[in-house]
C-alpha cells in the first residue's frame, strides 16, 4: 500500500547503505537524499527516484512528472554558448535581454520604467516559463484571465520582496500563497511592430482584465537630469533601479542595445581583518581580503586588484574603500570590489553601508571584473534539513568569480581568469553542471 508526504513532511526510507535516506515534500516537489536523486542533470521538479516511487507508486509518480509541458526554447549557435563548433543547442524561452549603461548613451526621449526585482516570467500564452525554461506551476485562477499570446514580464511581489517571491513561485501545489504575486507585463515578444505599437496592443489586450495582470508604467526620459532624479526616487522608496528601452525598437531575443538597465553602485569602507590566500592564477600571493564592517559583518573583497596590489595588498588594520551593487537580507553587500586604501580615514570614523552613496547615473563606478562587459551571474542554493547553503557564479570577458557559503552569511570567493571568453564560458558550464548533479537549485533572477 502506497503513502504520501503533505506539505512540508519528510520520511526516511532505508536503502541500500547503513544511513536512510530522506524524503521530503516541499509544496509539491519532491527530493530524496540518495545518489540516484541527487546526481541528475534534470530540473529538481523532473527528477524521481526508486524510493520515491516505492513511497507514493509509480502511478503518482508518472501523474506528477511523467506529462510535463515541452519547453519553450530557441536555438543558438554553439559558439554564442562557449563551445566550439557550428551546432545549435537549446536555450530558453527567446527574452530580450539588457546590456548595463555605459553611461554614454545619451537616453534622452527612451521610455524608461522600474526594474523590478521579480522573477522573469515568460507567458507563451498557456503557461509561464522561467529564462531557463522551467515550468512556474501558477494556479488555474491565476492563469485563467491572461490573454493567449506570448508576454514578457515579471511575477513580482513587492520591493525587497525578492526571495519571498522566488519561495512561492517555484512550489509545485499551485498554492494559494499565489495570490500574493501579480504578473507585471512589460512586452510582447510574438509581435513585430515597434515598442510604441506593443505597448498599445498590450493595453487594449489587458484593460479589461480583473486579474492578477498589470502593464508595466513607462515614462518618457527627459534626460541626464531626469534620469538621475527618477533613479533616486524608486531607490528610496526601496527599488532596485531603471530600465531604458530605445523609442521604435522591435523586440529580439538575446542581449540587445536597445535596452539597458541603470542602477546605483555604492561606496563604503571596511577594515582589513586578514588576507586570504589565492588560487589559480593567483596561487601565492593574496586572493582576496577577509574585510570587517563597523557592525561586525565580515566578508571577503576578491576583486578589483592590481597584480601589484595582490603581491603587496593593504596591512591588517588598514581601511579600505569597496564599492558594492546591494546588501543582501543579512547586510552583506553584494559583489563588493576594492576601489582604494582609505589613509584619510581611521576605523572609528566608519559608518555601516547604506543606499545614500553616488549612482551610476552621475558618476562612472571603477571598473570591476563582475560589472564589465555582458555580466551573467547565477545563483544556487542547496538546503536540506542540516545544510542550507549557496553558491554564485558570475562570468565578466574572461574572468570567471565564484561565491558559495551559508546562506545568510557572508562566504567566500575565487576568482579565475581565462585566455578567451570561449574558455571561461565552457568553464562556467562545467561548474554549473557539477553543482546541480549535487542537488543545487537555481534561484531564478
């Protein structure tokens, strides 16, 4: 006779070895702790295994995965992904992407609107999609209302609300706690008319709609000055920053230059607590520095050096300047990267980091392994009933940067440098692979 978990339950199950395995049902997800489980390739919400099966019966099972939607995906070439060769491989769904402003651009008439800190959502007119192309189980009431054609937009909860959001849209019980979220439109990726054009499509398509949906504001920049005084007005009341879009542009999938996102880089200063030794490359002399703020926090600054500065980095005890993007939950900034030894200052002069520092819209922040060029940064996290850990992983050119600790805290990071960008790619690729044979998840950003 068959069982199963509800909601948040979990169960041993003898295998094979001395130790059990456990079993857990977390919103309709279900993972196991053995070896078979663990080391799948698949998407968490596709895996099963023999325990699981014997637990809840191959019928269960076959219902729960066995009929899953085909993903959406377009095809690349394989050298775009970081291999060689002239062979297509599968990506997700085909979103417009956003390049960083280079502070150049001249944004004057663009239409500019908040940049949500969400998570991207495609609609492919029946179900939403992550850029990955997994599957969001949103509830049949949720997806009852929304129009049968491709959107782009992000299921968005609030500000500062981004892990509550990542917590309720990946469950698989199309829970209730859905009706928190609101799905934020902001394209129209099937149709090819100008922006001006979709936008008014997008609300003749959506006026009428009692639901969960709501088109994206957007606003015309009147310039460098309007820009700047806008920036600041989503920060302060908790926003993650601005997305320009080029007036007339047709939507295209990948990264494009017809849209770029602007938010604030921030200064701060730290205290050297101890210099901690590098890999790789850098095998030898200073990897990083272990970093102290005036409320205690400690993390590690791996970026933003000279081979100069590595081979004689700032003495413990010194104050340096870092410049991060945020602060995490547990105020840990966020991609920090050394700017400067502060000899103008001493330790009890220093202030904990808050959000009141210069933006990129009036000033051009240094340069910054993670920041330049076409950043991606990915994020990972593993959490079973004794760990819950994460691990980041952000490629910039040829410069691969590693995170990973416990999540909350503020871990440790590597940094390894390539002699293309093909190589860090691969490498990248590889990493990635090897975490989620282990169980890793992806937070979807």
């Amino acid at each position: 006779m068959h069982a199963d978990l509800n909601d948040g339950e979990s169960i041993e199950i003898k295998g094979s070895g001395v130790k059990p395995y456990l079993i857990r049902n977390i919103g309709g997800l279900y993972s196991c702790t053995c070896p078979a489980w663990m080391n799948q390739s698949l998407p968490i919400e596709q895996r099963t295994c023999k325990h699981i099966r014997k637990l809840r019966g191959d019928a269960a099972e076959a219902e729960r995965i066995g009929n899953l939607p085909e993903k959406p995906v377009r095809k690349v070439k394989a050298s775009e992904a970081g291999d060689e060769g002239s062979e297509t491989v599968d990506k997700g769904p085909p979103l417009l992407l956003a390049h960083s402003w280079d502070n150049e651009t001249d944004l004057t008439d663009w239409w500019m609107s908040e940049k949500l800190d969400g998570v991207r959502a495609y609609w492919d007119g029946q179900q939403f999609f992550s850029r990955q192309g997994n599957l969001y189980h949103a509830p049949d009431w949720f997806i009852a209302k929304l129009p049968p054609i491709p959107l782009d937009g992000e299921l968005w909860l609030d500000r500062k609300r981004f892990q509550r959001t990542v917590s309720i849209v990946r469950r698989q019980d199309k829970s209730d706690l859905w009706k928190e979220i609101s799905y934020v439109v902001f394209d129209a990726p099937a149709m090819a008319e100008p922006f001006e054009a979709r936008q008014a499509a997008l609300a003749e398509h959506l006026a009428s709609l009692d639901g969960p949906v709501r088109l994206l504001e957007q606003n015309r920049c009147q310039g460098l000055d309007h820009l700047r005084e806008t920036l600041r007005q989503i920060e302060s009341i908790g926003g993650e920053g601005l997305m320009l879009r080029q007036p007339g542009s047709l939507y295209e999938a990948g990264r494009s230059t017809t849209l770029y996102k602007v938010k604030s880089f921030h200064d701060a200063e730290a205290v050297v607590v101890e210099h901690l030794p590098g890999t790789g490359r850098h095998k030898g002399r200073m990897g990083a520095l272990l970093v102290e703020l005036p409320d205690g926090t400690r993390f590690s600054v791996g970026t933003g050096f000279s081979d100069a500065l590595r081979d004689a980095p700032p003495v413990p005890g010194c104050l340096i300047t870092f410049r991060y993007q945020e602060l995490t939950d547990g105020g840990v900034p966020r991609f920090p990267s050394f700017v400067r030894v502060r000899s103008d200052l001493m330790p009890a002069e220093v202030s904990a980091p808050s959000k009141t520092s210069k933006s990129v819209a009036s000033e051009a922040p240094a340069a910054s392994p993670v920041e330049d060029g076409e950043k991606t940064t990915r994020r990972f996290e593993y959490v079973d009933e004794k760990s819950s850990k994460f691990w980041e992983i952000s490629i910039a050119d040829m410069t691969v940067l590693v995170s990973y600790g416990r999540i909350g805290g503020s871990g440790q990071s590597q940094e390894k440098r390539f002699s293309d960008t093909a190589s860090a790619a691969r490498h990248v690729e590889k990493l990635i692979s090897e975490k989620v044979g282990k169980g890793y998840c992806e937070i979807a950003d």
